[in-house]
C-alpha cells in the first residue's frame, strides 16, 4: 500500500485532484488549490482501510462541495473505510462533513520516502536517487543525495 496514489474527485460544485503519499500508516498530500492533507490508515483487518485525514483548505478557495473558505483557512476531519484494492479505479462516495464527493484513487508509484519535520513530506526516489520535497502542492528537487 506504500506509495504515491494521484485522488481525483468531484462534488455538486465541481472536481479536483490531489496527490497522496501513504508510508507505513501515515498520508501526506496537497491537492490544487493548495490544500494539505495529513492523517493516517490501517488495515482493519476484514478487506478495508480505515482512513482518518485532516484536510486544510486556504482562505479564499471553494471546495467541490459547494462551500467557500472565507478568509480564515478551514480544517476538516474526514473518516472513511475503503477496500484494501482502493486505487482498482473505482469510484468512491465519501463523506465530508461539508457533503459528499465521488473520488477515484490511482496508484502511480512506490518510492523510498521520509517524513520531514517541517511539515511536509520527503521522499528519495528510487530510480534517480534524487530528494524531493512535497510542499503544499509543489514538487521541490533538492538535489541529489
């Protein structure tokens, strides 16, 4: 289940996309606008995951959900169970304490990664050995380690 997963979704205000990193329990992403999503899974044992995320949407963006971030950021627990084959290319219903989105998850790689104190994620590419950071919804190169 390690690995980077790209989580395409969409509500009665319209779509999105996110990237995801799962390590060993644990999720960082971003998605477009720059939301950040951090939070963790475990396999419930029965052919589920139960996933637990915070997402933290900025100020002055609109979920695909309808609701519209004022000016102060906004964060929202979201819970969720999935079958253990969750990025088959299924779609999802999942429910968001602002309303429900229909998400897709598709898995795109695994990768050796570590997680940065700081607050964003970071990751050694296997193939290239290179460092990357995830901040916000930016792909940093920090050279080659």
């Amino acid at each position: 289940m390690n690995g980077i997963y790209a989580m395409y979704y969409s509500g009665t205000a319209g779509s999105g996309y996110s990237l995801l990193v799962l390590k060993d329990g644990f999720i960082c992403g971003a998605d477009v606008v720059g939301g950040l999503i951090d939070g963790s899974y475990v396999n419930s044992g029965d052919g589920t995951v139960d996933f637990t995320v915070l997402l933290r949407a900025p100020a002055g963006t609109s979920l695909v959900t309808g609701v519209i971030v004022g000016r102060e950021p906004v964060t929202q627990q979201i819970k969720v169970s999935l079958p253990v084959d969750f990025s088959n290319g299924s779609t999802h219903c999942i429910q968001t304490p602002t309303g429900p989105i229909n998400a897709v998850f598709k898995w795109l790689r695994d990768c050796k990664w570590l997680m940065d104190c700081l607050g964003g994620c970071v990751f050694i590419d296997s193939l290239s050995n290179r460092l990357w950071r995830v901040w916000s919804n930016w792909w940093i190169w920090s050279g080659n380690h």
